[in-house]
C-alpha cells in the first residue's frame, strides 16, 4: 500500500486493466491532508506508469462519504506558504487525474464536498448513489473552490448552474445532481460501486488505443475551434487504424465472436 489512507488496488484476473484508487480514511472522512495527498499523489503516479492498466476507478471505504474536501483541521495549523504549496500539490495531482489516459470513474457513495467534488471532477465519469451529498461550499469559508471547481464545473454544467452551485454552496443531492448533468448515472444507496464495475468492464472490452484515443480527442479538442478540433479528431484516428487491434475487431465481426484486444 502507498499510504494510510489511499490504497491502489487491482481487480481478480478476469477484470484485469480495471485498477481501483480507494480513499479510507475514515476518522476524518476521507479529508485530504498532507499525507492523504502524498498517497493520491503516488496512486495515480503509479496508474500512469501501468501500461497494463486500462480504466481506473476512485471510491472510498468509509461509510457515507466519498471525500470531505481538505482537511479543514490540519488547515488550521498551517501558515500561510504551506497552504499555498498544499494547493499547488492539489491542483497538479487533479491535473495528473485527468490527463490520465485511460478513462476514470469517481464513485460516489454519500458526501463529496469541496475538494472531494473537485477531484470527482477532474474523472472523466461520475457515478452516485441517491444518498450523495455533493457541494462546493468554500465561498461560506470565505474562500473560492481553488482545486479546478470554478473551472471544471461550469464546462460540465453550464455557466448559469454553475454559478448557483458555487455562489449558494448549496449542497445537492444524487437525483439533483444527476438532472444537471453533474453525474452520468444515479442509483439507488449502496449500489454506485457495482454501477462502476459495470461501465468499467464495458470500456475495459474495447479496443485500450481507440478509448485512449478517444479520450484525447474528446478533451483536447474541447477548447479548440471546430476545423482544428476536427483535425485532432483525424490525428487520433489515424493512431487506431495501423493497429493489431483493428484487424481483430473486424476479424471477430466476421467470425461472430468477441473481440480479444491486446492493446496493440
Ligand atoms: N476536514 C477535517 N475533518 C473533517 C472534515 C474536513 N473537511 N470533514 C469532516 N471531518 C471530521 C469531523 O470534524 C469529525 O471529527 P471529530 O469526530 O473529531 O469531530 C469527523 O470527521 C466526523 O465528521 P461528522 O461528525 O461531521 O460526520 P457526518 O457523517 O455527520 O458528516 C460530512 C460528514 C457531511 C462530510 C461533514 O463532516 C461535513 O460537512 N464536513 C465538512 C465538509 C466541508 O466543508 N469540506 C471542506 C470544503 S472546502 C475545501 O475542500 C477546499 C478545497 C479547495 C482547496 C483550495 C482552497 C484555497
């Protein structure tokens, strides 16, 4: 294990290329702190050098909570400059997430607030369960979501809901959250994980270049104009033609059989 209170575990063989990040720190639920941040740090570190490795999933192991946001009571205790080094750590291990390039699934079972919302955020898919608490609140701690929030939210929902969520810190439950588009699917309490599970294998049975990618051309492209995102998207699609991968896709059609990938 990397530390305390992020484990990096990888599913049985048969859902081999899915990895899980799994926060548990339970007597502070799941706050992030130095030494929460350092394990999230390595986690993904370690995911990004895994080539074998093909679509990663964040969950946590404490009860009703996905993650608190910083850890307000070690904030206290820190000067100014440590704070300010803390949040340039955050905001580069969020960037680190979602540059990965295979796809991630943020788990929500219960609170994901502040920060927590933030690193669900920078996933490339959300799933929650109905009992979810989701929030920015930090404009009632008198600051501003500084970890990607103001950014990453308003292109996920829209300026206008956006602001609702941030100017109030309202917190908002699954079924909310799911109307505005904020999470891809809400499920019943207690079944976001298995929910999870299920999207991954999904993608894990496609070609791993293709969903790489995919991804690429999805987010890059995103900021661009229209004739240079579409020359992205033929860039990205040229990486998938000369591939072992392809030729079995079509042989597997024409054989009426599953398609075994290799990532090759
Ligand atoms: N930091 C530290 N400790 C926490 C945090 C936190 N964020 N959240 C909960 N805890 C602790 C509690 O203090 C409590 O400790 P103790 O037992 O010693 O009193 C313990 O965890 C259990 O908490 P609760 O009794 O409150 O548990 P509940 O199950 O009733 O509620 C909640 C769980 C809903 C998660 C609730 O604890 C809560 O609302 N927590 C605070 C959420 C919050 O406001 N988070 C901070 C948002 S701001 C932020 O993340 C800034 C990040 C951006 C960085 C850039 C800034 C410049």
């Amino acid at each position: 294990s990397l530390s305390e209170s992020v484990k990096l575990n990888r599913l049985s063989d048969y859902d081999s290329g899915i990895v899980e990040v799994n926060l548990d720190r339970p007597e502070a639920k799941n706050a992030i702190g130095k030494e929460m941040l350092s394990g999230l740090r390595h986690a993904f570190e370690a995911v990004d050098r895994d080539s074998s490795a093909r679509v990663v999933m964040i969950s946590s192991s404490v009860p009703k909570v996905f993650c608190a946001g910083a850890d307000l009571k070690e904030r206290k205790k820190m000067t100014a400059a440590e704070v300010h080094s803390f949040v340039n750590y955050l905001r580069s291990t969020f960037s680190l997430i979602e540059e990965l390039q295979i796809p991630t699934i943020a788990v929500i079972e219960g609170a994901a607030l502040g920060g927590g919302l933030e690193m669900a955020l920078s996933c490339d898919l959300r799933i929650c369960g109905e009992n979810a608490l989701l929030g920015l609140p930090e404009t009632g701690l008198a600051i501003i979501p500084g970890a990607g929030g103001t950014q990453r939210l308003p292109r996920l929902v829209g300026k206008s809901i956006a602001k609702d969520i941030i100017f109030t810190g309202r917190r908002m439950g699954g079924r909310d959250a799911m109307s505005m588009g904020l999470v891809n699917y809400c499920v019943p309490a207690g079944e976001a994980h298995p929910k999870a599970l299920e999207i991954a294998r999904e993608i894990n049975q496609k070609g791993p270049i293709a969903i790489r990618m995919a991804k690429r051309a999805i987010n890059e492209g995103i900021d661009r104009e229209m004739v240079s995102a579409l020359d992205l998207e033929e860039e990205c699609y040229e990486q998938t033609l000369n591939t072992k991968d392809r030729l079995e896709g079509l042989a597997a059609f024409a054989e009426k059989r599953k398609p075994i990938y290799t990532g090759e």
